[in-house]
C-alpha cells in the first residue's frame, strides 16, 4: 500500500510470455546492439571516430499544449551495458517490453482514487533503476526540448521563417543538445548517431536532420547517420519513451521553478544533481531564436 494505493498482481496482463519470449529478448539485445556495432563504423574519411548515440522519442502535440524531444545520449558500450539491463528486467516482470503509457494504463490497482506521482514511481521503479544503474551512472546525459504550441502560433509570419514548427524545432534542438552534452572538448570529430521511435513525422524529421547537415556549421561535421527504430527491437527507444510519458505528465512544471514529481527526478538525476540538457522555448524564447537567426543571416548576406 503506497498513499492509498495498493499494486493488485498483473492480473494475466503478461500470462503471454513464454520461453519463446525469453529466446525473442535475447534476439532483441544482439538487434539493438549489434546496431550500435554498425553505428560506430559510420565515420567518413576512413579515421575512427568517437560516436555518441543519441536514443530520443517524440511526446505531446497541440492538445497537450507542446511539443517534446526526449531521450539519453551516451556512447555504444554504455548503451550495450544498458540493453541487457533493461532486457533482465524485463524477464524479471514476463514482459516483451515497455510503452509506458499502456504498461501504467492496464496496470492493476486496488483501492485509492487512481495514481498520484509517489504510486507512479513505485510502478515504474524497476526501470527507473535500470536506467540509473546503467545509463546515468555511467555518464549518460538526459536530453530534453519542448516547444509551447500556442507559442509558435503565435509568432509573426516573418518570425516563423527563422522558427521550425514545434516538434521540428524540438528535434533540431534535441539533436544539438545530445552533441553538445557528450562531446569530449579534446577531440573536435566526436560524431553523433541519431535513432528515434518509428513516427508518421519521419519525413519531416529526416528533412530536418539534412537541414541540419547542410546549414549548421557545427553540427555537419559531427552528424553521422539517423535510423528510425521500432522501440519493440531497440531498448533504448523504450527509455526514451520512458522519460517522455513521465515529462507529459508534469511538463508545466518544467519552468515554473517548481520541484517535478520524483519520478522526473530519478530518471535525470545522479549524486544529487541534475544531469539532464533541458531546453523550454516558450513564445520569448521562440522569439529570440528567431531574431538571432534573423541577424545571422543579415550577417551572412554581408
């Protein structure tokens, strides 16, 4: 029993799970890692490279008042350390994987008046751990971007010019975030590898990371490649999603200064410090991206 809530057994939620499922996880660990493996020979100029992979999932839209990029970034033995963490326990609990938002919806509870934050974390608690004991404790970085949708449409015609629409802007942030967060400031060709959860917005995001090649000075030479991963066969996409179900919970909390709920907390912090990159583009915030960019190009046609 926690805050009038008490955790009713699965109820047969997972009564699926077999040892053809036990055999499916292990497929699924030599997937996603050997993806990494892949990954870190994507490196141009024939030179080896260090690679950050950037794991990141999509959350929220114009109903949800935002638009979020979210995820961890860390490099290919981390990662690997991770997958099997996350693929233990997921044996642990007879599970295949983990979306969030239907594991806490058909999660059985008896008594109390439905979830707070404390019962939320409880649930959520054996991945939360995985994700601490294999990915922040190791140097992995938090990576978070959200764009207020009523913001952006409420920019000028001119403004938006120089403005992405929400979840675009979210992604090319998110991206530039993940680099900039890993990147040793001793070896200038760090490059970074992108996979993000299967989206009907993949187009869109795809024609923004090839913007971002082509425009952004920085970030063309440290961009190496982009993959769109069902989350059923990447583990890390799992933990991207993860922390974004956890994020649209609570996100107005964000920058109102106010403490976010634990579960939030546990899954960015370590040594009691905030790990994670966090950017909020609310509309002053939008509006100054866009007058900065206004005068870049100004300067660019000089």
């Amino acid at each position: 029993m926690r805050n009038g809530v008490e955790l009713g057994s699965n109820g047969g939620m997972f009564s699926c799970y077999s040892p053809e499922s036990f055999a499916h996880l292990y497929d699924v660990g030599e997937f996603s890692s050997g993806m990494f493996d892949m990954l870190d020979g994507v490196s141009g100029g024939g030179s080896p490279v260090i690679q950050i992979h950037a794991t990141l999932d999509d959350v929220g839209n114009s109903k949800d008042g935002m638009s979020a990029v979210v995820g961890y970034a860390a490099y290919s033995e981390v990662w690997k350390k991770f997958n099997w963490r996350w693929l233990m326990t997921l044996q642990q609990l007879q599970m295949t994987y983990l979306h969030t938002a239907h594991y806490l919806n058909r999660f059985p509870l008896v008594g109390g008046e439905g979830m707070d934050d404390e019962a939320i974390c409880l649930i959520l608690a054996p991945f939360i751990e995985a994700v601490r004991g294999s990915l922040l404790s190791d140097g992995a970085i938090p990576v978070c971007v959200i764009t207020d949708c009523d913001a952006y449409d409420e920019l000028t015609a001119n403004e938006k010019k120089f403005v992405r629409p929400p979840e675009e802007n979210s992604f090319e942030m998110a991206v530039c975030l993940s680099c900039k967060g890993l990147q040793n400031k001793f070896n200038i060709s760090d490059a970074i590898s992108i996979q993000m959860d299967e989206s009907r917005n993949a187009p869109r995001l795809y024609a923004r990371y090839e913007a971002l090649k082509r425009e952004n000075e920085f970030m063309k030479n440290h961009l190496s490649a982009l993959c769109f991963c069902d989350d059923k066969r990447h583990p890390p996409v799992q933990a991207a999603d993860l922390l974004g179900n956890v994020l649209l919970k609570s996100w107005r909390k964000a920058d109102s200064g106010g403490e976010m709920p634990r579960a939030f907390r546990e899954l960015t912090m370590m040594d009691g410090g905030y790990k994670i990159k966090m950017m909020h583009f609310d509309k002053p915030n939008l509006q100054a991206l866009a007058q900065r960019r206004m005068q870049l190009k100004d300067k660019m046609a000089e």
